[in-house]
DNA sequence: AAATTTATATCGGAAACCTATGTAAGTCGA
DNA sequence: TCGACTTACATAGGTTTCCGATATAAATTT
C-alpha cells in the first residue's frame, strides 16, 4: 500500500551509506580505526573477541587494530584479572580526545551538508539515525552466534 | 531544545554508516563492486574518470575496480568515439542481473531487521534514505576537483 | 587428567586504496 | 600550424584493511 518501494528502499540504505563511508574515509577518517574507538566509547573495556563481534570483523583483523591503535597511544590493553587468557582493551584520555575530533569532523561533513536541504528537518536526520541503529540492533545474529541458548542471564 | 544533541547524531550517522557497511560486506557482498555497479545503473555509461569522481576515489582505484567487473562480464569497457582518449563503461545483461542480486540481499537483510522493530515505520525508511541522499548530493563539492591548479606560471 | 572450548597471537595472502608518473589525445593561443 | 596546457587513462609501487588456517595457553567439562 503506502510502500510500494520498500525493497527498493531497503538496498538503498545499504547503498547510500557504502557511499557516505567512502566520502568520510576520503574526507578525513580512516573507518577502521574509528569503528573500534566508538565501540570502545560505547560498550566500555572489552577483549579483543567481543570486540570482533561487535565490530563484525574476524578476531585476528581486530588483533591488528589493537594493537595499532595501542601504538598510536589511542587505547591500552592489559591482562584481564578473571580470565588469564584474555585480555581488556580500554580507551585512553588520548582516544577519547581522537574520537571527539573525528566526531566533529563527521558533524561538520554531515550537517554542514544537510544544512543546504531546507525540506530536510533534524527530526529527520534523527530518524535516519535510529533506523541505521536499529538495522545495527545487537539482538539481531552477529553472525558466528554460536550461543543459541544462553542467553538473558548475566 | 529541538536538536540539542544534533551534532552528535550527524557523527552517529557516519558511525552507524560504516558498520552497516560491515554488516553487509560480511554478510554477501563486496562494497567496491558494488558501488560501481549501482552508479552505472544511475548514471548508464560513463568514462573511467567520471566513475572514479562519482564514487570519491582515485582515478588509478577505479581503472582497477573497472577491470575486474570487465572480467566478471559485469560491464564493458569501449572506446569513447567522441573522444579517444576516454572509455565508456556500461553495465552489461550479466552485471543488472547482479545488481539485482545483491539488492534483493540488501533488502532483505535491511527490511528483515526493520520489521522486528515496532517503533519505525516504512516512512522512516524513506526518510533515512533521503537524508542519506542529500548528504550525498553531487551538489556538493567531490572532492578532488583539485585542478585549481592556481599553482604554476604567474 | 584428558578432551574440549575459549581467547589471542602469528603467518601468509587477498582486496581495496593511494600517490606519483607516463602517454596519448584533445584544446587553445599566437 | 605549432608549441603549451589540459584531460583521460594506464602502470608502478606501496599502504591499509581484511581474511582463513593454525598455534598456544588458560579455562571448562567429563
């Protein structure tokens, strides 16, 4: 009925933001390196697993990542206390600072660009946001979820 | 009141882009082909430099992406007879039949993750997109038009 | 305590980019 | 018409970002 072109719709959201990606990395921001940082923002310290979970990436690739963005000064990595095999990646004041910056400069690309659409509001800017957030939403299979059954608990 | 944490959600708009981007590269489709394919579709056929503009990359990037989509039969490569320096690329049957492909993926994968979330309408689905676009708009500069060149000679 | 699972690291390699530079074909001014 | 740009594309060489396969060590299970 009133969505004739859902399908369509639904690809180009992929579509469209492959090109916003690639008009960022170019713009000012490398998006491998910000993925991690944000997650980190969001979630607090993890191990390098959950990390390529969260970031859909496989574990040796955010091995690399880790240990980059530790040379760059921008996370830490110590042994975490109730697991000795793993380990805990944290955000340092240094990264933190990195993010706000990169974040910025997303801002300003973003807005600044939109700022020319008058027949677009902020509430839809908010809107395209929680439908990328949702489409994200953890709930769904993060691929490899071997975990079917644990799950609620803890 | 009404955007206070406006340019924190134009950043999450490239964030969340650029995970969705992994989403779906993870889950079936390389983005590098496929945003060629997708701009042809839009724009029919165009020479080597238009594709790398459209698409924000380098021109030496996309002479590689192009061939590999002439040996996947995905597109043609032919001489420009309005000008021999240049190329024309166009889609062929094969690379619309892929194309198609890979939306009806992206489709589902989006609309899939959508439908289990109440709250968002399929208006918001066009309204993601269209904020999307219009941070997209080619209005806006593409980067690379660096031959300003105000450099040189007097 | 052996077998299994889990958390990471390492190795080797592929994909997707980039800058710098070369070449051939158009354009333009004197 | 001839040089001087400019434009379109290719190639060379290198970096970033990613992957699968495999090794190791700690936790868990049986």
């Amino acid at each position: 009925m009133s969505t004739p072109a859902a399908e369509s719709l639904s690809s180009d959201l992929a579509v469209y933001a492959a090109r916003l990606v690639r008009l960022v990395r170019r713009e000012h921001a490398p998006s491998a390196a910000t993925r991690v940082l944000s997650i980190l923002d969001e979630t607090g310290p993890l191990g390098v697993t959950a990390l390529a979970q969260a970031d859909r990436c496989s574990q040796p690739t955010m091995t690399g990542q880790v240990n980059q963005l530790v040379d760059l000064g921008w996370v830490t990595k110590q042994p975490n206390p109730a697991d000795a095999r793993g380990s805990l990646v944290a955000l340092t004041d240094s990264g933190r600072t990195e993010l706000r910056r990169i974040r910025r400069l997303n801002a300003a690309l973003v807005s600044e660009r939109l700022a020319r659409r008058t027949d677009l509001s902020p509430d839809d800017l908010a809107t395209a946001v929680s439908v990328l957030r949702a489409v994200l939403e953890p709930s769904n299979p993060i691929s490899t979820a071997s975990t079917t059954s644990t799950e609620g608990s803890s």
